[in-house]
C-alpha cells in the first residue's frame, strides 16, 4: 500500500538491520524478562496491543509501567496510582504518581526495558519526560533500553519556537529543544543518551516507510488519541502553539469534543468587563468574537501566518478554567497543515490579547510552558510576532545542527 507507515513494534517481528548493525527482532527480547513502559496507543498496524504481541510472540513480560494519563490512556488528574492489569496479571507502576523514574526495586526482574508509546510531537507532552527518565533508570540499572519507534504525527520537517531557557528543565520540558522539535521520540532518545551522557545499551526500532514531510494521515496508521484531550489531528498541530497559552485565564477546548481547536473566556464578550464571577453582562458573542476574529485574522497577515482561519465560537467549558461558564471566542480551523507554523500562531494570538485584552487576560503564567523570559517579556512588552521570533532564532538554528545526527529519517 503506497505510503504506509511500519511502526517499531511491526519492526520487531522482522529481520530488520538498524543503523547501528543492531538486529531489531524478537531474538533481542526472547529468553530475557522485558519490562515494559507503554500505554494504550501501543497497537500494532492491524490493532493489536503490544503485551498481547509481546505474549503471544514468547517474550516474557515481567514489569508493567504507565506514563501521565495512565496505562489505559484514560486518566486526567494529576496524581495516577499504582494498578494491575488484567490481561498478564502483572502489577502497573505508575509513573505519573509519586514516583516518576522506575525505582531500583521495580526493575529487580528486569533484564530489558522497553519503551512504546506515541508522541504528539511537542515539548511539553510529557511522554519524551517518561521515556527520559525510564532511560536513566535502564542505565543506573545497568540493563538494555529499547525505544519501539513511531511517526511525529505534526511532521519531522518543521522545528520552530523558542528554546527551552537554560536551567528550566522540568517534566514538561526534559532536555534542551525548542517547542516543536520536529523529531520522533526514537530519534530524541538517542540526543538525550548522548546530550545527558547516560551510559545506556540503547536501542532504537525505527519506523519503515516514513518520511520526515509525513504527517499522521499520511502514515494510513489508525489514530488513537493519545491522551484524552487529543483528540484530533487538527488539535494536535494547534496544540503545539495554543497550548503554550493554557496556564493563562483561557479554556482550550478541554472536555469538549474539539480540543485545542478553539479558546474562549467570559471576558472576551465585552472586551474585559465581566463580574466577580468571570459572567458577562453582554451574551451576544457575536460583535466582539467577529472583532476579535478579524484581529487575529489582520495579525496573521501581518506575521505571514498562513494555513488557519479564525471563526467566531461560544462553548461552555465542563471542567477547569470557567467550568460551566458559557464562554465566547474564537474556533480555529486548519486550512493548510503544509503551511502553518503553529508556534506562530500562539504567538499572534498571544500579542492579539495582550493588546486588546491587557487587563483581562491574566498573563501571571503565561512562561510555565514557553519556560524563555525573554519571550513573555516581549509578549508583555507589546513586540511583534517577527521581533519576537527574531529573538530566538539563533538558537534555533543551533538546535537545528545539534540534531542532525540524531535523525534516522530522510
């Protein structure tokens, strides 16, 4: 089938030559006790989940471990608790709880650690930080760490935004990258053994068949989301630059059915003034969202943002920021994934607010994400879209040399 993407687990199962003359078979895990960290996006090309795979291909599975959201992929809270799985009987230990790097003790019958599990492709999509830290654990353990890889759902040829600021590493910001790394997490895994110099047998199971221009629809791979609040391809590549706003005074679109495809706040209604509440006294959404949409539109334009459109919307968050507060904003729709360069748009959309909204968009947050000063402060101070990305460009371009030998995809 023209275009089809092989993931790594697939990889596996096959006689399949790595670039370092590994061989990336089942004879690697055969015969020794694999620890597995994984969640439900794990599943082969035909939807098989990777511990029945593992079982049913004579690999013993000896430790089980779920990242944020769980192992089930289901979770949104902030603290998951150990668990058991039902099918190999095996406990889960949660790493997304009080532990987040597997312990010494949990890897005690483990002669092997395997990783799968699906990126999103931005920096702080805390699975990379998963990953990173079981890679650490692998290496203190003194055992094998395997990487099953899979695609960059946003593309492997787009690398954009600011770098993550020097001595700001957190578990939404592992290692040194910019927003959008354009990277899959194998090809991370190998920059991180190197950059943090752990002293790790690492292995990484390439993808066959897919191309750095490749997005998720051109992989014909199933989509699963993988996590509860990513649920569209759309969202994906919006979440990359409107997520960066997410700590700030604005829901997102989490728990309706279009995730980081829109943002809105009560504030937005009658240009700042709302109540204690956060209430607007005016409920027709439809001057100031059309005002605010053609902001952004005329902000776009000047910041040569191209493949979004920007619509008017009203939505009533059910959880989190103004839960059950009808909200109006704005619906964004992609119009032209091979054109847009979402950390941009976070930016246009950033400098909009602030400039029409510079008392009622609370901004006390707003570097929890970006995690650069310089960025907020020029956010704040009123620059402009190319003066700020003017700013860190040169770091980005580093970052760009940095990772090309890293990369196992044309």
């Amino acid at each position: 089938m023209k275009n089809q993407v092989t993931p790594g687990l697939d990889v596996l199962e096959g006689v399949f030559k790595f670039r370092y003359d590994k061989a990336a078979d089942f004879f690697n895990l055969r015969d020794k006790r694999v620890g597995l960290i994984t969640n439900h996006t794990a599943k082969t090309r035909d939807g098989v989940f990777i511990t029945q795979y593992l079982k049913e291909n004579g690999v013993e599975l000896t430790a089980l471990f779920g990242p944020e959201h769980g192992f089930s992929g289901e979770a949104d809270t902030d603290g998951i608790a150990d668990a058991k799985d039902e099918y190999t009987g095996l406990p889960i230990y949660s790493l997304y709880g009080n532990v987040r790097k597997p312990t010494p003790e949990m890897l005690d019958n483990v002669d092997v650690l395997v990783f799968d599990i699906q990126d999103i492709g931005s920096r702080f999509y805390t699975y990379t930080s998963t990953m990173a830290l079981g890679m650490e654990a692998a290496a203190d353990k003194g055992i094998p760490f395997v990487v099953l890889d899979r695609p960059n759902p946003i593309r492997g040829d787009r690398v954009e935004g600011p770098m993550l600021q020097a001595g700001r590493e957190a578990f939404i910001a592992h290692h040194r990258m910019p927003v959008q790394h354009g990277m899959t997490i194998g090809e991370i895994a190998l920059m991180i053994a190197v950059e943090r110099r752990f002293d790790v047998d690492l292995t990484v199971v390439p993808c066959v068949g897919w191309k750095r221009s490749m997005d998720y629809t051109a992989t014909q791979l199933p989509w699963i989301n993988p996590s509860p609040n990513m649920k569209t391809l759309p969202g994906a590549y919006f979440y990359t630059g409107l997520g960066l706003l997410e700590f700030t005074n604005l829901a997102v679109g989490r728990g309706t059915d279009i995730p980081f495809e829109q943002f809105a706040a009560p504030w937005i209604t009658d240009n700042g003034n709302t109540d204690d509440k956060g209430n607007s006294a005016d409920q027709d959404c439809g001057t100031q969202c059309s005002l605010l949409a053609q902001a952004l539109t005329q902000a776009a334009r000047e910041a040569n943002l191209e493949g979004v459109r920007f619509e008017p919307t009203r939505f009533t968050p059910p959880y989190r920021e103004f839960k059950d507060i009808p909200c109006d904003g704005i619906r964004l729709i992609l119009e032209d994934p091979d054109k847009l360069q979402s950390v941009r748009m976070g930016m246009v959309i950033a400098t909009t607010l602030r400039k029409l909204y510079p008392d009622a968009w609370q901004t006390r947050n707003l570097n929890t994400l970006l995690l650069r000063d310089k960025t907020r402060d020029m956010i704040l101070e009123g620059k402009s879209v190319a003066e700020i990305e003017a700013d860190w460009m040169p770091e980005l371009e580093q970052f760009l040399k940095r990772r090309e030998m890293y990369l196992l995809y044309e």
